[in-house]
C-alpha cells in the first residue's frame, strides 16, 4: 500500500471520528440538564409508554405517549396519567387516550408533545395507567417515574 493511500484511509478515519464526536457532543445534555423520564405500564392486553420532561414544581412537558392494543378481544385499550402531589395523594389527568388497533404488538397510536400542569400544588410522581375499555376493565398502573426535581422537599 502506498503512502498516499494510507493518508486518504488516515484522513477518512479522522473525519470519521470527528463526526461521531461532534454528533455525540450535540446529544449530550448541558451539566444539570435533567434527561428525559421513561414509564411504562405493559399487561397481556396492551401497554402505554410514555418519555416527558419536568418543566417546574407543578408541570411536566414534552410529554410523548404510546399506546398499544395488544388484545384479539375487540375492547380498544386505553392509557391516562397517574401522579401525586406534593402531599403525596393520588390524582390522574381526566384524559383518556385510545388505540383501537388490536391484536397486533407493532400497530400503537402516539400522542406527542402533550403537558400537563396543575394549580395550588406541586406534582412530586408521575406513572402512566393501561386500561382494557370494558365495563370493570382491567386497569394497570407501572412503575412510577423518579421524584420531581422542581418539587418542594
């Protein structure tokens, strides 16, 4: 191999690797930049999945939500949002979001770019709830999101 080569293959490894750190420097949040949050809550009917972001003591933004029917039962699945307040009492949003899609794991409907605020009080946890639409249908909440860093302690 000659030594012109081996520059072209040199050079084109370098701006490989520039791009790259570039790439990764651009995804990387700013020191005390929170990440967004990730709940889920999946049963054998269905899931709901959702990433956010805290926006302040009594807000969440950014909010993108999946929905997914997973049952052959004809009963659309539907998901809602779980959180407690700064007293730690359970509330939800009054919303219900659907996917009528059924029996089919990679068909989901997405919600995105939704928010969330309340007034008086701060929002400490957040979990997202499955339900199946059915008189008495099942409901499933997940495992709930880490503690709001804007909420009072």
């Amino acid at each position: 191999m000659g030594s012109r080569s081996f520059s072209k293959i040199i050079s084109r490894v370098a701006a490989t690797a520039v791009v790259a750190l570039s790439a990764a420097i651009l995804h990387t949040p700013a020191a005390g930049a929170a990440e967004q949050e990730f709940i889920y809550s999946g049963q054998d009917y269905g899931y709901a999945g959702a990433t956010f972001d805290w926006t302040g003591p009594s807000s969440v933004g950014n909010i993108d939500l999946i929905v997914s029917d997973w049952g052959c039962d004809a009963k659309p699945v539907y998901a809602y949002f779980l959180f407690y307040n700064g007293s730690m009492r359970p509330d939800t949003t009054p919303t219900r979001r659907y996917d009528y899609s059924g029996c089919d794991k990679e068909d989901n409907t997405k919600y995105n770019n939704l928010t969330w605020s309340i007034s008086g009080d701060s929002i400490t946890y957040m979990g997202v709830v499955v339900c199946r639409d059915a008189s008495n249908g099942p409901c499933k909440v997940g495992g709930l999101s880490g503690r709001n860093p804007h909420a009072p302690r």
